[in-house]
C-alpha cells in the first residue's frame, strides 16, 4: 500500500461523523504536508472533501476515489474515477476473505493499533460552531498517530449512526477495529482536526495533515450518487490493488 495513501485513509477516519434525517452534503478542506520516503516525494495535498448521507447510506469523494456504503444492499463500492471502472465488496466485510491468504495476519500484526481518545475542557469556536477538543492518539509497531480533534455538539448531526455506516469502511483497514469505539467517546461532530503522523519503518518519517468542515447542508443527491454510474466497468476484487489506487 502506498503510505501516502494509507495516510490518507488513516486520517479520513479521525473524521468520522454522521447526519440524519433527509440525505446531507458534507464539505471539508483536506491539506497535506509534501514528504519524502524511500528517495519519493509526494507533493503537498490541498483539496476538497465531500460526503452524502442518506436513509442507510454513504458516500465519500476524496480526490480521485470514492467510496460508497449500501447498507440495504449489503454492498461497498469503491469507484477509480481516473479508470472509470469500480470493485464491490460484500457487508460485512471479511479480511479473510479478502486479503491473499496469510496476509491478513500479517497486516494485523503490523498495523494493530492501541487507540485512545481523551478528552479536555478547552474550547473554541470554529466557523459558525462551538467545538471541545479532544486528543486521539493511535499507536502500532509501523506508525504513530496523534491528533487534535474538535467536536461540537450544535451541528444537525447523529454521529452515532454515521458510525454504524462509516464503520463498514474502517473494517478496510486491518487493525483499526477498535477506533469506531473509541470515536464514541467523542461528545458531537468532529468539525476540524490536526494529525502528525510518524512512520517509524521508514526512517521516523513525519507527514502533518488538516482538516475542517467548511458547511453542512440539506441537499437533493444527484442521480445514482449511492451506486456506481453506469459507464464505469466492474473490475474482479484485488485488496492490494484498491489500497495502492486509494
């Protein structure tokens, strides 16, 4: 897996939260610190992030890919723009099934992850809302994750069942089963965050990252936002190959 885009995933996480009621757009800006590993360097990221939210569904856009959650349909599908084409996946998703055989247990013991979330009393008014911060911190033999979230409790929104959809996507990542609870522990939606990440297996490399919500809408999704389009191919399921185009 590229580590820029393992990062990208990693962080995307620290976002979680969810809206109900009628589908939702979600806008965020998305910035990257540039980094060099292995003698690579990857530019700096500055984007637009926007998700959906509707009865039972999901969708996230984060540059090139896009994921989307059917809990109805018991489906994930991940879409490559650049390629046209998409992969499904079945709910629940099972690494075993998924992954080569033996390399689930290998990514687990690599990547398992101890995770805290520990909150604070310091606040601040981010945009139109008043946050608490609260400091995540995930830890694993190949990397370190610290972060600095701000929730807040006056937004429309019911993280708790975005949860139940966003958790489809983390069981992805192998080690990360525990950060769905531990984000529960987080009192409202995450509005903004700031994380540095360290990579120890690779030369103690350090890649910051922001992001923050800029609006939360009520909005009409375009057609077959929940579903692949139709021109796109469907390609055989490969894990490595998703987690490289991610």
């Amino acid at each position: 897996m590229r580590s820029d885009r393992m990062l990208a995933l990693t962080l995307a996480i620290l976002l979680a939260a969810g809206l109900a009621g009628a589908d939702q757009r979600i806008v965020q800006n998305h910035k990257q610190d540039a980094f060099t590993m292995m003698g690579q360097t990857q530019p700096p990221v500055d984007e637009q992030h926007v998700s959906w939210i509707g009865e039972r569904k999901l969708r996230m856009d984060q540059g090139s890919t896009s994921t989307i959650v059917d809990i109805d349909a018991a489906k994930m599908y991940v879409l490559d723009h650049d390629a046209k084409s998409y992969i499904e996946i079945d709910l629940p998703v099972d690494l075993e099934k998924v992954m080569p055989p033996g390399m689930a247990e290998q990514m687990m013991a690599m990547l398992n992850f101890q995770i805290t979330v520990t909150p604070s009393t310091e606040t601040k008014k981010i945009g139109e809302w008043n946050a608490t911060r609260y400091d995540l911190k995930l830890t694993s033999a190949m990397m370190t994750v610290d972060a600095v979230l701000w929730a807040s409790t006056e937004t429309p929104v019911d993280f708790a069942e975005y949860h139940d959809l966003y958790a489809n996507i983390v069981s992805l990542q192998p080690g990360m089963s525990g950060m769905a609870d531990q984000l529960r522990r987080v009192d409202g939606f995450v509005i903004a965050q700031d994380a540095t990440m360290t990579m120890q297996m690779m030369g103690e490399t350090t890649v910051g990252s922001s992001d923050t919500v800029v609006s939360i809408e009520q909005a009409d999704p375009p057609a077959a936002t929940y579903a692949p389009p139709a021109d796109y191919a469907r390609e055989d399921f490969d894990y490595m190959k998703m987690m490289q185009s991610r």
